[in-house]
C-alpha cells in the first residue's frame, strides 16, 4: 500500500485556511486533519483527541525535548501550541492523507523538518476583499486589523516558499482545486513510478 | 493573461491513449490537440489542417532544416511525421493548453526540445489486460501482438521519463485524474506566483 502525503494549508490572516479546510475535509473522506496539542485550558464543548489534546506544561516540554513535534510556539499567553509527528505519521502510515492548516511560520518550520510535505499557500483575492474579510469577523479592534492588513501583504511575498498557490475567490473552486493538487501529486511518478513498474514482474 | 502549458501523453501500444485523448478534449475546452504534419497521401474523409496538416516531402524537409519541428520521424514507408513548433506555441501564446498524444520515442525527444511540456505517462492496467486489448483491436496478426506486447513491457520501465503516471483501469477516472494534473499545474507557484506577488502592487 502506497503511504499517505501531508499537506500544508497556509497563507495569510483573513485568506479563508478555516473554512476552505473544512469543506475540503468533507469532500474527501481519505483526508485526515492534523491534531495540534496545547497547553492551554480546555473551553467548553471541546473534544480532547478531536479539537486538541490537552496536555500538562511538563508533557508537552517533555514532548520538545523528544522531538516529538513537527514545530511549535508558544503564545503571548504563555500556552503551547504544536503539531505532535505521532498522529500525523500514524495516519500517513495507515495510508491516509493528511492535512494540515496553519500560519505561515509554523508551515514554515514543518517544511524544514519534513521536506516531503507539500505546501499549498491560499491568497486572498485581492487587498479590498482580505480587508473586508477581517473586518468582517467583527471581533477584532480597527487598529488590529490594520495591523494583520499589513502583515498580509509581506505574507503575499513569502508565497514562493509554497509547491502551489490557489486564489481564493471562490470557496467550491478552491476547495475542488486542492482536491485535484492532492490526486495530481499521487500520480507523480516519483510517487507512483515503483507499482508502474511491478506490473512487469 | 498566463501562456498555456504542453502536455505529453504516451505510453506502450494498446495503453488507450487515443480513447483518453479523444474524451479529454471533450472534457477540457481550455485544451487544444497538436496537429501533425505528414507527407503521406491524404485518405478519404480526412481534413488538412484537421487530421493532419499534409505536406510534399520537399516541405517537410525545409521545416527539417530551418528546425521548424518539435520532433519527426521517417516511418517504413519513408513518409515523414512530425509535429510543427508553429501550431503549438501559436496555441501556447493564446492562453490555450495543448495536448500532444505521441509514441514514446517521439515524446522523449520533445521533452529534450522543450523541457517545460510536461508528461503524463499512461499505463494499462495489467498485462493480462494490455494483451486483450491488442488483440480486441483484430487487426494485427498474433505474431505482431507478442511482439508489440514484449515491447510494451520494455516501454512500461521507461515510466521514470514522464512527470506523472496514470494506470489507465477506468476511461472516466483516467481523465479525470489528466484534467486535475493539468489544473493542479496551473496552481503550482512557479507558474503562478508572480501573479499572486502582483496583487500586492
């Protein structure tokens, strides 16, 4: 059985990741969403092993310093927050895909430390639509939103550290784009080549 | 507005690709079939600039010279076949994708000529299956099907040569698979990016 591919979903603030990974999710089943770990308190109506799991301050430093983590940072907060290799490689393993939505830094560090994932950078439309989008929210402060309207467009320039880039304008067309991204790279032949050739045998 | 991209589909005898070719181009409007260029006789019901574009030798051997083809070859009967740089790039700057289906040697010295066709590799099956398929053809006789079969299994370990591999079990999956290769092409960075970068301007 071929083993699974890990995906990288990222690209700036306000660009659509959240919802673009959730439709993707639903429309295929092989797809399994990464699982971060946190420090940080569990809310209510948070599921440990779905939305995060939950670990202690002294579990998750052990966790770094077992490099048992594909990247991680630590918030203004002072919680953790990271990607544990043990689920993502299991299910890469079993033969699922694996998907993986994070900001720009931690897509980033992933890359560096598993070279085979694949990063796809999603773009805003355009700078009049990224700055509805985060205004649109309604939870952020003008000052704060000008804040992310302005790192965005230093993050449109990192778009090069990225296999493929997908504008999203419509949320169908980039959710069916990705999903053909996915198919195309397992029929890359430095994917595939080896059951090509074992026809022959 | 982006150039369009090349796209090569090969494979062994018996693989499919006129049957893929031929529903693809139904599916893909955006793709346009190369054309080639032939000295043999026109027969009835063909149509030049169509089926082929037909020329006299001495033609044919100009385009040679002022190296005015993609690839050529001189069959046993000493007609000549190539495909004209003309009509592809012509197709290319228009914006349109073009799709070239051509034998294996042909598709090799294209990507020598130009490295950035991209090529998909299109595989039977299983050889149970390959050897049905050649004989459902009745046209050859058993000797010239071993032959072209031992063939095949030569050319299925050349499959290192294309970008991509598609095992040719279902007609609708197959070009399926073909039309998210191309579109996932589009979306990688390297050709899209600057694009992207240019929003920012």
């Amino acid at each position: 059985m071929n083993k699974g591919r890990l995906f990288i979903l990222s690209g700036p603030s306000g660009c659509g990741k959240g919802t673009v990974c959730k439709v993707l999710l639903e429309k295929n089943k092989n797809l399994k969403l990464s699982i971060s770990a946190t420090t940080r308190e569990k809310r209510v109506g948070e599921i440990d092993g779905e939305t995060y799991f939950y670990l202690s301050k002294d579990q998750f430093e052990d966790m770094i310093k077992n490099d048992e983590l594909l990247e991680f940072n630590q918030g203004y907060s002072g919680n953790y927050y990271g990607t544990p290799k043990k689920y993502v490689f299991d299910q890469l393993e079993k033969g699922f895909d694996v998907l993986l939505e994070i900001e720009m830094n931690g897509a980033k560090n992933i890359k560096e430390k598993y070279p085979e994932s694949i990063g796809i950078f999603l773009s805003p439309p355009s700078f009049d639509e990224l700055l509805n989008r985060l205004r649109g929210r309604g939870r952020e402060s003008e000052e704060l939103i000008q804040e992310r309207f302005l790192l965005a467009k230093e993050e449109i320039l990192r778009v090069d550290e990225y296999k493929y880039a997908v504008i999203n304008e419509d949320l169908n067309e980039t959710v069916d784009t990705i999903v053909n991204i996915i198919n195309a790279e397992k029929h890359l032949t430095s994917f595939i080549g080896n059951k090509i050739k074992s026809l022959v045998k």
